[in-house]
C-alpha cells in the first residue's frame, strides 16, 4: 500500500490448529510449537481454553437454569441486575459481566468453565513459558466475550495481562494542536482483545490470536485487575 | 509465519498525511489520493475529522467548564451522572458518553467539536465518495473514543457505519462441540473501531486508518445508532 511509508501498522494472526486443551496442558507449549513468534508480539489466548487448562470445570445440568444461576452466584460478590435467568454480577475478581462469566458454550455437555482463578497470573505463567520455549519476549493477554451497558452485543477485553501496560496514558502528551489532553487513559489491552477477536470468532476454532507491531513503548509491567478493573467505590454505575 | 496457510488474517494501516480538516473538505476525496484501496477494506475515520469538514464546530470559552457543560447538556435528552464538571449523558443519538462527546482537544483553542449530526449518514457518504473516486467497495466507521461502565480508560467505539454488519449474529451457529450457541450477537463494528485506534494514537496525527481481511460475510446493510445503540427502554443500565 502506498501509505506504507513508516505509517504505523499491525497484523493479526489466529492460530489454528490447536487441540482440545484438558486440565494441566501446557499452553505455553502447544502455542510455542505452531506459532512463529517474534519480540514484541502480543499473544491473545481465550479465556476457555486457560479455564480448561487450569481445571476450572464443573458439573452443570445443562438443562437447568438455575443450577447455572447458583454456580453464577456462587462467583459473584455482588448482584447489579436480573432479569429472567441472567444475573448481571460483579464477580470476586472485581469484573462485570453476564452470569459471572460461567460459561456452557465449547465444553462438554454437563460442564461449565468458571473464570481463571486469577486471570493476570495466567498470562504471566503462559508468558513465562512462551520464553522458556522461543526465547521470544512477548506480551500475553487473557482474553473474555463480555456485554456492556448502554451498547448492544458483546465485544471481547481483556481478563489479565503480562508484559504489557494495560493503559497508556496520553494525559499530558501534547495534541495535534500542541495544548497538552487531558484524562485520555486508552485502554489498550482491552482494544487488542477487540482486536484479536476478529480473527478468533466464537465457534471457528481459533482460540489463540498473534498481534504484531503493537507500539513498542507499551511494553511493560502491569496488571489488569489492579489497573482496568474500576473499584467498586470509584464506580458511578454500581 | 508457519501459522499463515489459510488462518485468518488481518492487516490495520494508519493513514498519515492527511491535511488539517475544514469545513465543507471531502474526505473521501482526501483518503482516495493517499490510500490504496481494495475491495473488502474497512476505512475508519475519527469523529473529529467527520465533525470538522461537516462545520460541527462551535465557539467555546476554553477557561470556562461551565460554558463546556452548558454545551454538552444542550446536546443531550437524558443526564445520567455528574461529577464535578463531567456529565455523563445520552445524546440525541442514544449514545451515552461523557460530555455528550463535546471535544476540545485537537480542534483550534476556543473551538469545540459536536458530533455529527447522523454518523451513519457520515459513513454512507464516504463511503459513496470512495466507491466513486476508486471504484472500492469498502466499508466506512466512525469511530470515536467513549469510556465505558465498570472498567477504566476509554476505548474507541462505533459511532456511525456503512456497508458492513455492525452485529454478527452467531446464535444458531454451533460451537466447537456442534451445539447451538446462544445469545452471541458480537459488535463487529465496535471491536474494528478499538483495533483501529491501535494505530491510530489520540496524538499521532493518523485520523484514518485501514483494516483489510475483515470476513466478507459481515459486508452488507445496517446502521449503528438502530441496532447497536441500545435503546433506553430495554437497557438495564439507565
């Protein structure tokens, strides 16, 4: 393309071909041995195949609502809204989101997937491993299909993070008219999951997308719950 | 990359070079000189740029919040919180943002942006300029940066588009294990605009940019403001 004249730039890669994942497989591993991976990366992983890797399913009758709604609750620490079987929850790790984000779809019949236990240390420990096997410095983010208020439909964010600064602020960069903005955190580990759930799709198999040419500077330390997850008390919509 | 044969793929082109924006400036004609364009290609252009070259412009006292904020209200149907000088609103649109998305940076010092009157009236008409200058058939966004319930930082989001679906409706389509997903309307439109402003930078100067792979399925009739702004009847949240 003619703008490609240092004009910034970033390509999105889903990895096909990874197998059912069960309890105790190495993610790190079969993500290390399909994809070619280069520094700076951004490995996006789905939250159901970290669930299932970290043994986070139970027993559900599939055909019981309620039994759904008590495992839901039993994740919540705090109940926004119900309406029918769905409960809008806050759950222990401070995310907002449908039924605690217990989730029935790409499992097995009978179970259910709860959230990582800590989403954040997941990525850590699937970026740990990535270096172990490639000696690639990568980011990796945990990434979950939420709704949001006041919009329709669901887009994907980000559960955790490793080696990347979830926010970049902008608050004091000058704008193009050089007069410094003012409160611009861009959330930018929640637009890579967006991103990324472009090339994955819910039922096409791709629970794993690649991110090249993210800008390099928002490399870094940082964590997802204590960063982007907005404490109850700050919250003018809890 | 080992992983390219036949995954999916998606590449994300900032636009630089454009011109500072004026009112009654064609921006289809301004992209068609710099970008070249292919059939398939989703174009997203910021608010800011759509606002200027349709005179959305307005005097403002930039010292004056107060003035700020007698903006915003005149531009919204409902308040939905305030905090010191922040008003979260609905717009006459339906969108629910800060400020009613009134926006003084990157526009001249004692100027503030509105936005567009119908972004999806916006995105049709570029979109009507690029297919005449080039011959394309692309897709156009508007996109503009909102924040959101519950989480921190902002993210950028549809306000208008054109030529694409902005809800992929994945309920009947079977997932992984061949049951029926439910409930898996994803707002396609919104996740395209976040992947956007990856390249893009609030202060880059890149008021454009190119998404090219998206799934030619989702190409087709809709409009953001009648199926993803979530009207205040059904919303659980206002």
């Amino acid at each position: 393309m003619s703008q490609h004249d240092g004009s910034p730039a970033l390509r999105l890669l889903g990895l096909r071909g990874l197998p059912e994942i069960g309890r105790g497989d190495d993610l790190a591993r079969l993500i290390a041995e399909r994809a070619s991976l280069e520094d700076g990366d951004v490995v996006v992983v789905t939250q159901k195949i970290v669930s299932k890797a970290e043994g986070r399913l139970v027993a559900v009758d599939p055909g019981s609502p309620r039994e759904r709604q008590e495992l839901a609750l039993g994740e919540a620490v705090r109940v926004l809204r119900r309406r029918g079987d769905l409960v809008i929850t806050e759950t222990r790790h401070g995310f907002v989101c449908a039924n605690s984000g217990v989730d029935l779809s790409n499992v097995a019949a009978g179970q259910a997937a709860l959230l990582p236990e800590d989403s954040d240390r997941s990525a850590r420990r699937i970026r740990a491993g990535l270096l172990a096997r490639t000696g690639r410095e990568v980011a990796v983010i945990v990434s979950d299909t939420f709704g949001r208020a006041w919009r329709r439909g669901v887009t994907d964010v980000a559960l955790g993070s490793a080696g990347i600064r979830p926010m970049i602020d902008l608050r004091g960069s000058p704008d193009a008219y050089g007069r410094p903005l003012v409160a611009t955190e861009i959330c930018v580990v929640d637009e890579i999951a967006s991103a990324a759930e472009l090339v994955m799709g819910k039922a096409a198999g791709v629970p794993v997308a690649i991110v090249r040419g993210v800008d390099p500077s928002w490399f870094g330390e940082g964590s997802v719950r204590t960063e982007v997850v907005r404490p109850y008390r700050e919250d003018l919509f809890r």
